[in-house]
C-alpha cells in the first residue's frame, strides 16, 4: 500500500511539472519602427508579463523615448538589454546580461537576468540570476544564420541533469507548435521574437491585429 501511495506520489509531481505554466518572455525587434509603441501597449493590455527590450547598437535617447511612450504601469514589466541607467530611471523590472561572462555594473544591486549559449555554463549562469535564457534551442527564424546548437537527446539529458529547471527559459526559433516540446523538456519559460514580429510588415502595415490574434494563442499554450 505504502509502495503505491509513493508511485501515485511520484506521478502526480511528473503531472505537474510537465503541466505547469511557463513564463513567456517576449524580445523587441533589434530596430525601432513606427507603430512600435502602440504595438508593444496593446500586448500589455492583452497580458504581457516580461518583456525584453533588446535594441543592440542603438543611442540609449531612442530606447528612452520608446518607454516614455509606454503607460508608466508597464515598466515594472520590462528589462533592458543596455544603457543600464533606465532601470532606476524608469522603474524597471531588471537589466539583462548577454553573455555568459558580462559583468553586472558596479554596485548594481537590482535584478538581472543572463544568456547562455552553453550546456556546460548553465549551472554558473544560473547563479544569482533570476532566470537564464539559454539560446540557440532551434534554428533562428530572423537570423538565419543562427542554427540550433543542440539536439533533442542533448536537451533531454541536460533536463535529466537538472540543468534545464524552471530558471532557464527556451530561446532560439521559439514558434507556437514548438511549445510542447519545450515544456516536456522542463524549461521554465519562453523567448518569443520572429514568431510574433515576422507577422507584422513593418514598412507597409499599420493593423497589428495579427500580431495581438497570435500572442493570444502563445499565452493559451504556455498556460
């Protein structure tokens, strides 16, 4: 009897894990465009918890003037990439590190998260951070040139290991079909980029409409 209460104990914690809900993160496109803002608000009224400004190169005045044009209720929602200083100026969520080895500013004491291109650094990624992205999970559906660094058996041992937990969120070729695998492989999150921008015709469209149907079918899936 004590045996089968143990296996029925076992089965229901593997339920809830492979049926929890993730964290979906969603990541700006590199360059700024005109409806930007009013896309990025409007996901926020469609319930965008966490998203990541990621503008790399760019002069930290438009990154600043693209939050001054988000309602000031959003910017305990997002990170940044860059230009460190808008997380106390604006009231931001966190900082977000790069790389495996980036350094956080000195004396910064708030939250941050990191990137991991790397198996072997999850576990010194993790430390401290409060997530970690780890990349390149599929091919890159806007950097073509980005391939996937990892195979299926890869990912399942390192979930076996211990190393992929509900602090290392997927990135890299994150579409909606893909979501499934990535929750039996025990990651805690999502990063969505190409999925949700590549529906958008940033020089000839102004309804986003689709933008907002899809999103709304990724956070149906992410639960």
């Amino acid at each position: 009897m004590i045996h089968c209460q143990y296996a029925l104990f076992f089965l229901i914690l593997q339920w809830n894990a492979q049926n929890r809900s993730m964290k979906l993160v969603i990541m700006t496109r590199p360059t700024f465009f005109v409806e930007e803002d009013k896309i990025l608000a409007s996901l926020f009224e469609e319930g965008l918890d966490d998203l990541h400004i990621f503008k790399p190169g760019s002069s930290p005045v438009y990154v600043e003037r693209l939050l001054s044009l988000l309602p000031d209720s959003t910017h305990r929602r997002i990170t940044v990439h860059d230009h460190f200083y808008l997380k106390d100026e604006f009231g931001l969520a966190g900082i977000h590190l790069d790389s495996e080895t980036a350094s956080k500013p000195l004396n910064y004491k708030g939250a941050f998260s990191r990137s991991c291109n790397h198996l072997s650094m999850l576990k010194e990624s993790k430390k401290k951070a409060r997530y970690v992205f780890l990349h390149h999970i599929f091919d890159s559906l806007s950097t073509p040139e980005d391939k996937s660094s990892f195979t299926l058996s890869e990912l399942e041992q390192a979930s076996d290991d211990g190393l992929i937990d509900r602090h290392v969120y997927a990135m890299g070729g994150i579409t909606l079909d893909q979501i499934p695998t990535i929750r039996q492989l025990g990651f805690g999150g999502v990063v969505i980029c190409g999925d949700i921008w590549d529906r958008f015709d940033i020089h000839r469209e102004t309804d986003f409409q689709s933008i907002l149907s899809h999103f709304e079918k990724i956070r149906s899936a992410i639960g």
